[in-house]
C-alpha cells in the first residue's frame, strides 16, 4: 500500500517522529529523578556539615519545583504524544486504508494502556512523584524552620511563597495524572 499512495508514507513517518520525540522526553523525564535525588543529595550534605549552612535547605524547595515543572512538562507531552497517535493519527491511517480493525493499527500505543494493573502503577507513579518534587520540598522547609526558629522577615516570606509553589506543583501533578485506561 505505502508503495502506490505517498499519504500513507507520511503517517508513518509521523508516527517515527513521534515516537522519536516521546523516547527522547521518556529519557529525559526520568533522569531528571535521578538529577533531582543527586542535587539533594548535595544540598543536605552541605547543610548538615555545618549549622551556619542551615539556609541552604531553601535550595531545596527551588529544586523541587523547577525540575518537578520540567517533569511534569515533559510528562505531559509524552502522555499528549501518545494520545494524539491513538486517537488522530490511527484514524488517519484508518481512513486512509479503509482498515476497520483499530485495534491492530499501531497496536502497542492502544495494548498498554489496557494493562489491569496500568491504574495502580500510574496512581504508584503519582505518589513517587509527590514525594520527590513536593514533600521533599516541603520536608526542607520544615528542616530549615525547626533550625532557624526565627528567620528575617524576608525568608520567612521566602519560606511561604516556597510553600505555596510546591503545593501548587503537587496540584498540577494530580490533574496532570494521566490514570485514564483502554484507548
């Protein structure tokens, strides 16, 4: 078929862009885990070395929420990646070939989201996620509150509007969940 119509060679090299595209967001998404867990790694050592170094726990929160954002951005792009190639893509080169079976066109991007166990490890995933680029970010305001009991006025506000960022990251995980299944 690819042969005798070109429409049909430019939806498949479509689908290889994006898949391409999502492998590369995938990578980069998941090492930023690993960054992340690196820099705190970092922070808290410096900041248990000595008592002075009590406000380098507010690098902290700053971590969370611009690698968290970046996380989350390139979660959500990978997700709409995937969605466009089920639901506009499929249907495309549905229309094209005429062949009804939806299922077996790019099957694997409609078969793993059938998965009975996908819900719980998405909700799993969720969690991990709240826990990394949120509490984490929470726990060390906390920290640095329970070691400088009185901090100026400025940090404090520092402090508050850490807070409210990370809270607001965390929400936008929980929207940005893709825990839907099938199709």
């Amino acid at each position: 078929m690819s042969d005798k119509d070109p429409i049909f060679d430019v939806f498949l090299a479509e689908y290889d862009k994006l898949k391409s595209e999502q492998a590369a967001r995938i990578g980069f998404r998941d090492n930023l885990l690993y960054v992340t867990l690196g820099v705190f790694g970092a922070v808290v050592s410096f900041a248990v070395a000595n008592k002075t170094n009590s406000y380098a726990f507010l690098v902290i929160p700053w971590v969370c929420i611009i690698l968290g954002w970046t996380y989350l951005v390139n979660d959500q792009k990978i997700s709409a990646l995937g969605q466009y190639i089920r639901h506009t893509l499929v249907d495309k080169v549905k229309e094209q070939t005429g062949y009804a079976d939806i299922e077996s066109i790019f099957g694997w991007e409609i078969a793993h989201r059938s998965d009975k166990r996908r819900k719980r490890r998405k909700i799993e995933q969720l969690i991990i996620d709240e826990i990394t680029f949120v509490c984490s970010g929470v726990i060390a305001i906390l920290a640095f509150w329970f070691l400088v009991p009185q901090p100026p006025l400025a940090v404090t506000i520092l402090c508050w509007a850490e807070l409210i960022l990370l809270l607001i990251l965390g929400y936008e995980m929980i929207i940005y969940a893709d825990l839907a299944e099938g199709r």
